[in-house]
C-alpha cells in the first residue's frame, strides 16, 4: 500500500480558494494582504478562519466534492496506451487459462469458444 505524504494529501482535498467552492451561508469573506499572493478565507458567520470542505455548509458548484471532502477535479486518472492495456488482457487471460486447468474438463470447453 502507496502512503501519501501530508502535502499531497492537502492538494486532494476541496479547499476554499478554489473557484467553485462555496458556503450556503453566504459567509466566506476572502481577503487578500498588500504587497503579498497570501489569500485568507474567513467565515464571518463562526468570526473564524475558514474550515473549507470539513464545514456542513460547503458545498462545490460543479458538484464535485467527494463525501470523505476530496475533490473529484483533482483526482488524476491514469490513462493507459493500447500497448499497456493488451499487456493486461493477456495476462488476465492466462490467469484465467490456470485456474480453469485446475478444473479440468471445463478448460477444454474454454478453449472451443475462444
């Protein structure tokens, strides 16, 4: 199993400087120092920072806030090329292929259809 390190996974979750995401309270007060790219979100509601995706009134706007407050624009999708997912095919195939020759007769039927 793959540990994530704590900065990855703060990248995955929904944060309140993203463009689509929102309070229903209409609380979030963003505020942004001179003379410096540092952005504060505050609720003006709790008279707080902001606890973006942990707080029951965020939401996302393009709906895409996980229930464990990931976001689903983040996540990476592994893309595949042909070449990959033919290795896989034969692969499954011959698993497939060893565990009917340990049933016997079936296997022969197996191998008729394909």
């Amino acid at each position: 199993m793959i540990m994530k390190s704590e900065k990855q996974v703060s990248m995955d979750l929904c944060t309140p400087t993203c463009k689509y995401f929102r309070c229903s309270k209409r609380a979030m007060k963003i505020t942004e120092k001179r003379g410096s790219r540092v952005i504060r979100v505050e609720c003006s509601w709790a008279m707080e920072k902001c606890i973006g995706s942990e707080c029951k009134f965020a939401y996302c706007v393009k709906r895409a806030m996980l229930p464990n407050n990931k976001c689903r624009l983040k996540r990476k999708v592994e893309v595949k090329s042909g070449l990959e997912l033919e290795k896989e095919v034969v692969q499954e195939e011959e698993m497939i292929r060893t565990q009917l020759k340990k049933l016997g007769k079936h296997y022969r039927e197996w191998e008729k259809l394909m």
